[in-house]
C-alpha cells in the first residue's frame, strides 16, 4: 500500500516534518505513537520535508514514531445513518456507536457559483420574539451570536436548534465544554429532535488541532443534505476557538501576524466556512448559528470584527438577553414584509419607544423630574423587556406582534405610538380585553 | 515557441516554488497541472532558477515534483464587444457559463472563453484603406446594448500605421479577421474584434489626462450637495461593518449618471453580489428604458472564491473600465471592498516572507494602491472625444478604526472621502456618511455658500449637541437651541435619504439646487418662539411636511401643495423686524 516513514524530523508546537515524497498538498497521514493513533494533515510542502499537523497534538510523538500517508485529503461519510449520532473532530463515532464509512465526501470543497445562488425569502422562525418580530432568521442565512463569556449563548442555541422549522441540525462543537456538550444532548434528546441531528463535537479537553476539521465536517455534510433538497441547520460554537486554534498554528508554522496574533488570513478561512451558507437554486438551503465569544467585551477584537464583516447580521447577547440595539438581521427585509401587515410597523415602533425609554431611564439616573411621558415610558419598558425581551418568552410570531399591540395599548394611548392609523384601527386591541392580559 | 516548463518544489497554502529552466517574465501565467486540471496561476517572483506563484485556486493535492507549464503570457483580459451583461469571475470567466457547464460548485481547473466564439456581430466600418491609424483609434463599429461598442487598434500596435484592408458591412464574430494594418517597419498584424490586454498595465492609449472637473450625479443628495465626486474622480467609503457601505454601493450603481457601471464584488458576501444579479436584470434603467443590467458588469470574486484571484479582481475591473473609457463612455467603477483586496496582498506577502509593514501589510501597500487610484481619470481621446473612469472603492477597517493602514494609504490618494459612522448607523440615520468628517476636493453643483451656511449649522448644531449632553434642555439657551434644531432638521431632510422609496432613493440635481435653495431660507430667517418646546414642536412639524415633500414626484400637484403648506408654516412663525 501507501509508504510508512519512521523518522520524524522536527516537532514543535502541534506541527511535525518528515523526510517523505509523493505527498499531496492538504493529504491525511496517520501517525502512531506510544499513546495511540491520530490522523495528520499537511500544511505546507518544502523539497521532500514534509509540514504536518497532528490532530491529536505532538504529545507523545518520538522521532522514530511511524507516519502513513493515506494519500487522500481528509474525508467524512455522508449517510442517513449519522442522524442521531455524535462524532469528534476528526470524524470517528464519540457515543460508542459503529464507525460510518459508508459514501466518504471531500471536506472543505469548492465554493458554490454565486450564479447558482437565489436571493433568499423564507423565514426560520424560532418561537424567541426577539429573533421573529425584530430580526428575523431567514433561511441562508449565516449569523453569529455575540457574547462574553458566561452568557446563555449554548441554551440559545439549543432552543434555537429545537423550534426552529428545519429538516435537520448539524451541531459543531469546536472547544465545547463537555458539560455544555451533554447539556445540549440532553435538551435535544427531551425535545425529540435528537434523531434529526447529527454532532460533530470537539470539547475543551481534546486537542487544540483536532477542533480545526469540526467547521467543515459539519459543512460537509450540509451541503450533501441541502442538495438533497433538505433544509439544514448549522450550529458552531465556538468560532472564537476556531480562530484560536488556527492562530496556534499560524504562530507555529512562524507566519508573520497581523492583529493581536491572528494570522492574516484569518478573514479569508472565517469566509470560507460562513459562505457555505447557501439557498441553492433548485435545492435545499444551509443556515449557520455561529457563537463567537467575544473576549473582553470588544467587539473589535478581531474575531468578532472579521466576523462582522462576513455574517449577515449578528445577534448580541448580553445579561441573558438578546439586544435590540447593535443586533441586526440584514435579511429580515426579505421576509418580514410578507408575514403579517403589522410586523414591521411594530418592530420599528417598539423599538424606537424602547429607545426613548432607555434615555429617559438615563435622564432618571442623573435626577431629572420625571414627566407623565416618562412614567409612561418606565411601564412601558419594564413590560417590553419581560413580555418580549426575556428568553423565556416562548410564543409563535403572531402571538408576539398580538403581545406587542397589547402592551402598548397598556401603556400608551394610540397617536403617542406613531404607528399608522390603518394598522392602529385593524390591531389596536379593544379597551376591555387590553387590562390586565398575561403580558 | 518552445513551450517552458517547471517542477514545483515547494507549497505553501496557495503560493508554488517552482524550478525551471531558460527564460520566464514576472506576472506571467503559469499553469500547475494536476491530474486533468490546469489551475491558473501567475509569477510573482523570481529567484535564480526558482519561481515563486501565486495559485488561483484551491492547491489541495498537488505534489513536490508535479509539473508547472508557462504560458509566456502575462494575466491578461479579453477585450471585445459581449463583455456588457456578463457577471465573470475575477479572472473573467463568465459564472452563468460555468453554472451551466458544471452545475452547482465552482470547479477548479477549468477556464471558458470570457466572450462568446459564436455571435456574431453587425460590423460597420469606419476607416478606409490607406487610413493611418494609431492604438486606440477606431476602426468601425458594432451596436452592443445601447451603445456603439467601437473596435479599436489593439493598444499592444505602437507607432503609427496604415490601414491595408477592412472589412464591408456585415455580421462577423469576433474571432474573424476584420482588418489588416502595417507597422512602420512594414510588418502586417491582423485584427479582429477582440484581443488581449494585460491586467496590471494601464491603457494610455489616448491624448492625455484632464482635470475632472464635471461632477457625477450620483443622486445621494449627502454626495451631490456636500461631498460630491467628479467624472473621472476617485472616492472611497470607509466604515465598519454594518454601516450601509454596500448598500451605498448597490444604491450608486443603480442611479449614478454615468454609462457604464462595472461593479467589482472583491472579497465580499455572495449573497449580495447575488442580490443585484437577480435585481438588475428586472430594474429599469430611467436614463434610457431599458434593463439596468445593459450597463452593467459584474466581477464576482466573493469571500469564499480562491484569495489569488481576488487580487486580480480588483485589475480585471479596471481594465474592462478603461476599455470603455476608450469609446469616449463615462465608466463608474465600484470596488467593494478595497480591504479585502489589500487583504489578499497581505496573505501572499506573508508567504513569500517578506518584511512585513504596518499591521503585517507589506510594504508596497501604499503604492499598490496609488497605482489602482491612479487608473482612473477623465481623459482625451485621439478623436479629440472624451471619456472617462470614476474609481469608488469601499474601505472595510478592522475594528472600524480609520488609523489602519489601508484607510490611511486610500485617503492620500482620493478626491473624496465619505466616511461611514456607527454612531449615525446605530441612530439609522441613512446614509451613515458623517456629515463632519468627510470631505471632497470637487465642486458641487450646489452653490457654494448655500452648502457652507448648511456646513457651518451642522458643525455649530453639533457643539450645542455636545453641550446638552451635559447640562441638559433647561440649560441651554433657546438661541443655541434653535441651531441645534435647524442642523437636526438638515440632517433628517435633506442628508437622510430613504434609498426604500421609489422616489426619495434618487434626488436629481435641479432638484437638489431647488430643496437646498428652501433650506438657505429657512436657515437664515430668524423664529418667533416663547420657548424650547415651542421651537421643537415648529421644527418637528416642519420637518414632517419636508419628508412628505421629499417623498412627493419632483414638479407633481402633490409637490406643489406640499411646498405651500411648508411656505404657510414658515412664514406664520417668522420673526418680522
């Protein structure tokens, strides 16, 4: 078969050379070593010196250990046999289940002709009125979500992954914690949607490398599904994990940096994942759930700046809730005008109100006298954020916008809203039934 | 001629080490070959017998000792009539094409023809025999769209020469011979309708450069009054992400006053290169009836296509720009966004080690940009016609901070900076350009005291502004106050433009002079008013009957009643001495 070499020519960091010809460029070798087996990847081709990165990390690698080259680049199977399961990073079953090797697909395939491409026009709805009513989720989308560490991001998603109207979900874990990990089993499991899912997970405690390959094992997949006419959903958490395992090995490989470490390509290898976020023509469609955790707060670290600039949107998440302000679906013109008259009229005008209740808390803060129109404005906000803002708040779409006209005719009279008077006549609830209702 | 070949001896994400033997040129193509497939590839570097290239597409599995053939041409585009219409890829393959030969994914390895083999074309002719002609000049004619796309001598002809034969009226395609000329050492070159022209090298083949001094209407009034570019000019739009660059962009190529638009996706999201392919070919174009996409060509190189080739993206475009420049058209040229460019400059300057600049940019940075600014221009033709190339690049700023190096170098060498803010982004004050920071060295069509008074209140609203922050309403004067109300009311009629309606999206310019002329007045008259609520209550109102005025068709009934009402309101609260 394929040539075994046994010397081992440099380790650093997580990245080995060997004396080796015939390679390709990207190919998989595997490396055994007194801990075990793990797969290789080449990243760079110099004479016969041969760069590769060890999955399972350099740990344990001696200069007499024995590399295989597989001559192939690196593969995952594609069947309806996955669902259900959990694999890890380098594609191998992690719930004890048999390995899959049936249909093997090409990972990090070419980029889709945007010619192929449509604009997209369905919405995902999630039951989270501050994703449905404000920023609504279109299918094709790729969207990150924005946080600091600590927040609720993974119960966002798992939710998300649970009410959302897809065929199926691809979870890819990249330096996922593994309680967090069991949790989103477990929340997938008890909501049923476990055997429509399939889990490429790579927790905290398994090496930095093997995380790399999580990104595009789940694309791969979804994009065989999505041709098959299938409606796939995407979650990755943590691309700021991915982004730092790809610094490690820039820093290894002795890549100049440009930002904070990052390598220069950082932009490039983000895009090249998102943009596997596609509406086929005449084919299913790939929406991607990102977390990218922001260190510090900063948006302009630079994970979640190159992120910015790539997603359609994003979401932030801070203090357990999704907010209105910064957050943004640059899709939801596309679809929020055909779910209902009254959908952007009270996405505007609830926010705009929040907005100004937000100033007058500030005015409050500093002393100033409050005027009728603010204690107008403090009811209103508390209603806004435990009625809508809250994530426990779990109600269709039409049930939202119902909720938003009620709690504003709970606190305002109807030309304080400025909405427009043919809305306000068909959706203004009667005076009656708005006291006391179950905001 | 000896076809060159090498063996690559190293490989390094997408950059090849190459050995070879005799004689290779930089920036010429090579091609890696890999099993069936050739991927393109051009010479970036040359060190003894090693070559280093820069790959145009994905380089997995290609191998120490695999074959490398050289073309002993540089990367170059095909000029000719069809190129209207077309949505290529960096490199000009044409993506429909592509979709339909290889359905859903780009493949790698396969180049089609940029322009159709088979169409043929009505040909008039415009030269005799015995014409003396130079590069540049025309030789006849084919209707393309809506213009005359005119064949020229090929620019690579230097010196000047004689016409030996031409071809009658008829159709032909554009690979058929339609002229013969002779060089001054007597040599014969055949010529046809199309032909090759590299990249990188700008096309001089004209009298000289003017000055832009003729503005170019994009209909933005925030450009047109405040920041306004000229025909020939170059501008950029800076701003973080979010802040509406692209949206600019999209708006500007549907209804900027020129003839031709090239937009270059360099580096960009694919679904919004997909949203004005599908769009263009249904919006009318107002200027002449038909399709918008008639005027237009798309160069998508979107994010996830290969980085090489989306360095020359950014070239493709601009020399498709000047070709039609040529025909004496005034071409816009749309980059978005520049950064990505300077991004992939970046990426292969780290693999070819060099000393890395500011921020890991290499250091030719600055004059990498300079030498694209510098393509564009107003010039003279050799029929004495004009023609001209406006060069707009969007800048995507890491962390949004204007102090990075690629902000910084397009600044030195544009006309016209119109940067985007967050702050008026988050607030939706759209378009986000900041009334305060930008600048532009053209004349606008605006008179230029008018705009200065509505300059000089948006800079004074803005102190007061500061100043409310901290001392509150109550404290503020209601002289101070009615500044701030007035700049607040240029800001929300007048530099907030709503690009969702059919009718405030464009603004043309007599229009503009007249609204600015309303504005003048209103600025300078002095108010009636007991207090600050008073004063608000007026403005607001009056800023009310100014956006219904904006929305209502320019000249209509609506618009005139519109305007008297405004009349009626002023007047009732002016202070008469």
């Amino acid at each position: 078969m394929r040539k075994i070499y046994n010397k081992v020519l440099s380790v650093s960091g997580n990245v080995i050379t060997v004396k080796a010809t015939d390679v390709g460029y990207e190919d998989l070798a595997e490396i055994t070593t007194r801990l075990g087996k793990s797969l290789a990847q080449v990243i760079k081709l110099e004479d016969d010196i041969v760069s590769l990165q060890v999955f399972a990390g350099s740990r344990g690698v001696s200069t007499t250990d024995e590399v295989r080259f597989l001559g192939r680049s690196m593969q995952v199977a594609f069947s309806d046999n996955m669902l259900g399961r959990i694999f890890n990073g380098s594609g191998m079953p992690r719930d004890g289940g048999p390995e899959i090797t049936e249909n093997l697909i090409s990972i990090g395939g070419p980029s889709v002709n945007p010619a192929k491409r449509i604009i997209p026009r369905r919405i995902v709805r999630t039951n989270i009125p501050m994703i449905d009513v404000f920023n609504s989720l279109v299918a094709s989308q790729k969207l990150p979500i924005f946080s600091v560490s600590g927040e609720p991001y993974n119960e966002l998603l798992a939710r998300i992954a649970l009410q959302a109207e897809v065929d199926m979900i691809i979870l890819g874990g990249i330096g996922l914690k593994f309680d967090e990990y069991m949790k989103f089993r477990n929340t997938l499991e008890d909501g049923g949607a476990l055997n429509k899912s399939i889990f490429f997970v790579h927790t905290a405690s398994d090496p930095v490398v093997e995380g790399l390959m999580v990104p595009d094992l789940s694309l791969a997949v979804a994009e065989k599904f999505a041709l098959q006419g299938k409606e796939v959903l995407v979650l990755l958490t943590d691309m700021t994990n991915f982004s730092d395992a790809l610094k490690e090995i820039a820093i290894t490989m002795e890549q100049v940096p440009s930002n904070r470490g990052y390598p220069g390509d950082l932009y490039s290898q983000l895009a090249s994942r998102y943009e596997k976020a596609v509406d086929f023509d005449g084919a299913g469609a790939i929406t991607i759930l990102a977390v990218t955790t922001m260190p510090g707060d900063d948006v302009t670290h630079p994970v979640p700046d190159n992120t910015g600039y790539i997603t359609e949107g994003q979401f932030y998440l801070r203090n357990g809730r999704i907010e209105p302000f910064g957050s943004l679906s640059r899709l939801k013109q596309q679809v929020n005008k055909d779910t209902r008259d009254d959908h952007r009229a009270i996405m505007d005008g609830m926010i705009q109100l929040y907005a100004q209740y937000l100033e007058t808390e500030e005015k409050r803060s500093m002393g100033f006298r409050m005027s009728t129109w603010d204690k107008k404005l403090q009811k209103y906000g508390k209603l806004f954020e435990s009625g809508m803002m809250d994530l426990s708040v779990n109600i269709p779409l039409e049930e939202a916008l119902d909720r938003g006209w009620s709690i504003l005719a709970e606190c305002f009279s109807t030309e304080e809203t400025g909405l427009r008077s043919e809305l306000i006549k068909k959706f203004w609830p009667k005076k009656t039934e708005s006291k006391g209702t179950e905001v | 001629m000896n076809q060159q070949t090498g063996t690559i001896i190293g490989i390094s994400g997408n950059m090849l080490t190459v050995t070879f033997e005799g004689t290779i040129t930089q920036n010429e193509v090579g091609y890696a070959v890999h099993g069936d497939a050739h991927l393109k590839s051009e010479v970036i570097r040359i060190q003894g017998n090693k070559a280093f290239l820069q790959v145009f597409e994905s380089t997995k599995g290609l191998k120490v000792g695999d074959t490398v053939e050289f073309s002993d041409e540089l990367l170059s585009v095909q000029l000719g009539p069809g190129l209207l219409t077309q949505i290529y890829d960096g490199l000009q393959n044409p993506l429909p094409e592509l979709a339909e030969a290889h359905g859903f994914f780009l493949p790698r390895g396969v180049i089609l023809d940029a322009l159709s083999k088979g169409r043929k074309w009505h040909f008039t002719p415009l030269v005799q025999k015995g014409d003396k002609v130079r590069k540049g000049y025309y030789l006849g004619w084919v209707p393309e769209t809506q213009f005359k796309h005119y064949i020229m001598v090929p620019y690579y002809l230097e010196g000047e020469l004689t016409v030996e034969s031409i071809r009658k009226e008829g159709d032909y395609t554009i690979r058929e011979i339609i002229a013969t000329v002779k060089d001054e050492k007597g040599q014969m070159h055949d010529v046809s309708m199309y032909f090759e022209w590299p990249v990188k090298l700008p096309v001089k083949a004209y009298k000289h450069k003017i000055l832009p001094t003729q503005p170019l209407v994009t209909k933005a009034r925030i450009i047109d009054t405040f920041f306004p570019v000229a025909k020939g000019g170059t501008y950029c739009i800076p701003g973080p992400f979010g802040a509406g660059k692209t949206v600019l962009q999209q708006i500007t190529s549907r209804y900027a006053d020129v003839d031709i638009v090239i937009i270059a996706a360099c580096g960009e999201r694919a679904g919004e290169i997909v949203e004005t392919m599908r769009e263009f070919p249904e919006l009318i174009d107002p200027r002449t009836g038909k399709s918008l996409m008639e005027r237009t060509i798309i160069i998508a190189n979107t994010s996830s296509m290969p980085v090489a080739a989306r360095e020359a993206s950014v070239y493709t475009a601009t020399t498709l720009g000047e070709y039609y420049r040529q025909m004496g058209l005034d071409v816009l040229l749309l980059a978005d966004s520049t950064s990505r460019w300077a991004q992939a400059m970046r990426e292969l300057s780290g693999r070819l080690e060099e000393i890395p600049g500011e921020e890991a940019f290499p250091a030719y940075l600055e004059s990498r940009i300079a030498e694209f600014y510098e393509r564009a221009g107003m010039v003279e033709l050799y029929n004495d016609e004009k023609g001209s190339l406006t060069i707009g690049g969007t800048v995507s700023p890491a962390g949004g901070n204007f102090e990075e190096p690629v902000t910084q170098a397009t600044l030195k060498v544009v006309s016209a900076f119109h940067g985007l803010s967050r702050e008026r982004s988050n607030a939706r004050r759209y378009p986000a350009i900041h009334p305060l920071e930008s600048w532009s060295k053209y004349e606008s069509f605006v008179l230029y005291d008018t705009v200065q008074k509505a300059r000089d209140f948006l800079k004074k609203g803005s102190d007061v502004h500061q100043m409310m922050m901290v001392v509150g309403e109550e404290g503020t004067s209601l002289e101070d106050f009615i500044i701030y109300l007035k700049s607040e009311f240029i800001d929300a009629v007048y530099l907030q433009q709503n690009a969702f309606d059919p009718v405030d999206a464009a603004t043309n310019p007599e229009r503009q002079k007249y609204v600015m002329n309303q504005i003048y007045e209103i600025l300078g008259s002095e108010f009636q008013f007991s207090d600050n609520e008073e004063a608000r209550t007026f403005f607001y109102d009056l800023r009310q009957k100014f956006i219904d005025w904006n929305y209502s068709e320019w000249k209509s009934d609506e618009f005139n009643s519109q305007e008297k009402s405004i009349k009626k309101l002023i007047e009732g609260k002016k202070k008469h001495a």
